[in-house]
C-alpha cells in the first residue's frame, strides 16, 4: 500500500473550485464606465495597504482584487464591494495614478444591474424617487429647519448667491444645526442670499457613489434644469459631497456656475473684510479633513484659514492630516448600512483628536460631524465637542 503524503491527501480532498467566467461583455462595460481607469494598475497592493478597512478593523476589502477584475472582464457579487466610503485614502498613493473610487462605482452600477446589492440600499433609491431624497422624509418638510427664520427664496436679480443646503443638513437633526449657523454668519456679513425652500431638488450624490449611473443620470438633468430656471450663477454649498457632484459631475452646469464649499465663501468674505470675527472663543481646536473637500478636490486651506482668524482659538493639528487624514466613515452610501460599533473610522479619529488634547474637534461636512458625534457618545467621550466650522465661526460674532 503506497502512503500518501499529506499534500497528495489535501489534493485529494478539496473540493473543485468553481471557474472564473471571462465576459467580454462586462469587460467592454468596465472600460466605458471607468474610462479604462483600471488597464494601469499592476497590482502592486499599496490600494489595499492603505485602505483604512485593513488597518483599523478585522473586516477585508481588497482593493486590488476589485481592481484585478475589473481589468479583466469578471464580475462577482460580494460585500466586500460595499464596504469602500470612496474615500479616495487608497488614490494619492497609487503609482499608476488610477482612479480607484470610479473603478468601484462601475462594480456597482453592474451590481445594480444584477441586482446583486446590499440590503437596505434600494430603499435609498425608492426615497429618492418619491421624497426627492435619501433621508425617506417628506419634500414638504425640507425647509422646516428654518423654523421661524425668514429666508427668502432665491432671486437671481437680488441675490448674491443661492445657499444649497442639501438633503442631509435640510433632514437630519444635527446636521441643521449646520445650516443655521450658516444662515446667521451669512447675515451678519451682509450677503444678500436665498434658497429654494421646499422646491431644493436633490444632488444625486448618494446615487452617483452607489453606482447607480443611468439614475443619477436623471436626477442631474432634473436638478441642472432646475438651477437652469432659476438664473443661478454662483452656488454655496454646505456639503463636500454636494460640492464634489456639483463641481466634478455636473457637466452642463460646471462651465456656467460658479460653485463654492461654504468655507471657501466665508474665506473670501475674510479676505474682502465683509467678515470679521470680534469674540475671543479661547479653545483649542482641531480639525477633520473631510475626504470629498480634501482629497477629492483638493480644499485643505479654507477651513485652516477661518480657524486661525477666529480670535482665542489655539489650532491643534492631528497627526494624521491633509491627504494623509482619516475617513469618518459615513461616504459611499455608509451612512446607510450599519457598521458595527468598535469598527467605525469616526471611533478612531476621535481618539486621535484626544490624543492632541483639544477641546473641540472641528470638521466641514455633515456626514462628519454626525458620524464624529456619534462616535465620541458611544465611547463616553464628553469632554470632546464636535462642532462643524460653521458653528464654530459663528461663535466668533458678537
């Protein structure tokens, strides 16, 4: 009787693979959608190497696998596909300089095709359709955090600019606060300034980062038409995510629109003198980079630059920083899947913001400061306030 060695036993033993289908068809799908984003990648890793999944949890998300087959022409269904936030930490570090959040999009939009997505995400879409946005809340309640402020709407023959203030900060209850700090800065700068009440349509940013393309397709058009009726030149956003879409994949406005993030408006009006800030706060302060302001375009300095005219404020800044700075977690369509609680980026960047003995942690997108605050209560965190730029500035009127 011939003894079999241990390999020749495991050989024996495992079970065939299934085969790895090649489809011409979703390769040419691939190509047209990522622009041949990924044909560059030579695999080298540093994609997954950086991807903060890997470094702060226990949960995989191999980039470079994705990346493999969307060269390739193969599509497989998996969560792992909706783990990425498009945080874009993985782009900065690519020696082939590719566009690794587009890739991942495209994986999407053929999941959607195949409908092959994560549970709970097509109510995202059905809310949009019937609500006009991600938030499953009523239209006729878009403008009522305003409560009893006055805010016109927008009038292109009066006004300087209209105030975006998109779904998130128009429906969440932290993140209005947001908006209402805006609106007093604005005010007490002198900007004559509208909105659109209850008639704001969506950006579509959600959809465009979960992949759905022909749909986000439809909202730009719709809401490009509605800016289109309205005479808008120049657009202040509260929102990076609002922001980016605006800048980056609005095509048929981009050329005719100036679009500003709200700190880059408020810095400018510091520039022009229309803005002072005569409170002394006496804080320390430090600051979350939010990934669709910064790495996706860019936008470190306005935020920087309003901090340090704020009178008593003594600026800490993380460690981690700039390109270099942590994701909250809550981009690519995160905001709507639950992440386990020890497991969520906001978890860590909060504790690297204690680490800087800082008194308040400041960021400029919604979605931070509600992932940040959230985070900083479930770790019993109370002597870290989370504070969005605006209401920090506003601190600084009298």
């Amino acid at each position: 009787m011939t003894r079999q060695t241990k390999e020749e036993t495991t050989i024996e033993n495992e079970q065939p693979q299934p085969a790895i289908i090649i489809d011409d068809d979703v390769w040419e799908q691939l190509i047209d959608l990522t622009d041949g984003a990924a044909a560059l990648c030579y695999q080298c890793g540093t994609c997954t190497a950086a991807c903060p999944w890997g470094q702060f949890t226990n949960l995989d998300l191999s980039v470079r696998t994705f990346l493999r087959q969307a060269q390739i022409g193969v599509f497989q269904a998996s969560e792992a596909l909706w783990l990425c936030t498009t945080c874009a930490q993985c782009q900065p570090l690519c020696p082939r300089g590719v566009n690794i959040v587009d890739v991942f999009r495209a994986i999407r939009t053929l999941a959607w095709q195949n409908r092959t997505v994560a549970e709970g995400l097509p109510s995202i879409l059905w809310s949009l359709y019937w609500n006009d946005n991600p938030w499953s809340q009523p239209p006729s309640q878009r403008s009522a955090w305003a409560g009893d402020i006055a805010i016109p709407q927008f009038n292109a023959q009066e006004h300087e600019i209209l105030l975006y203030v998109g779904c998130t900060s128009s429906y969440d209850s932290r993140a209005q606060q947001i908006a209402l700090a805006l609106v007093q800065i604005l005010r007490a700068a002198g900007i004559q300034f509208g909105y659109l009440g209850n008639l704001e349509p969506c950006c579509g940013e959600a959809v465009l980062n979960l992949g759905n393309r022909p749909y986000f397709e439809e909202i730009r058009a719709k809401t490009a038409a509605v800016f289109t009726q309205h005479g808008v030149t120049d657009l202040v956003v509260i929102s990076p995510h609002c922001y980016d879409v605006f800048k980056n994949h609005y095509n048929t406005i981009s050329k005719t629109i100036q679009v500003q993030h709200y700190t880059q408006f408020l810095t400018q009006l510091l520039e022009e003198g229309r803005l002072r800030f005569s409170r002394s706060i006496n804080k320390q302060v430090t600051y979350q980079d939010p990934c669709y302001l910064g790495r996706h375009n860019a936008e470190y300095a306005a935020a920087r630059t309003i901090i340090d005219h704020l009178p008593g404020v003594e600026f800490r800044e993380m460690s981690r920083n700039r390109e270099d700075g942590l994701c909250c977690g809550g981009g690519g369509g995160r905001m709507w899947l639950e992440t386990p609680a020890g497991e969520r980026f906001a978890d860590h960047r909060v504790k690297e913001a204690l680490e800087t003995k800082a008194q308040i942690l400041a960021t400029a997108c919604p979605f931070c400061a509600v992932c940040l605050e959230d985070s900083a209560k479930n770790l019993g965190q109370t002597e870290l306030e989370i504070m969005d730029i605006a209401e920090l500035a506003r601190l600084g009127i009298e």
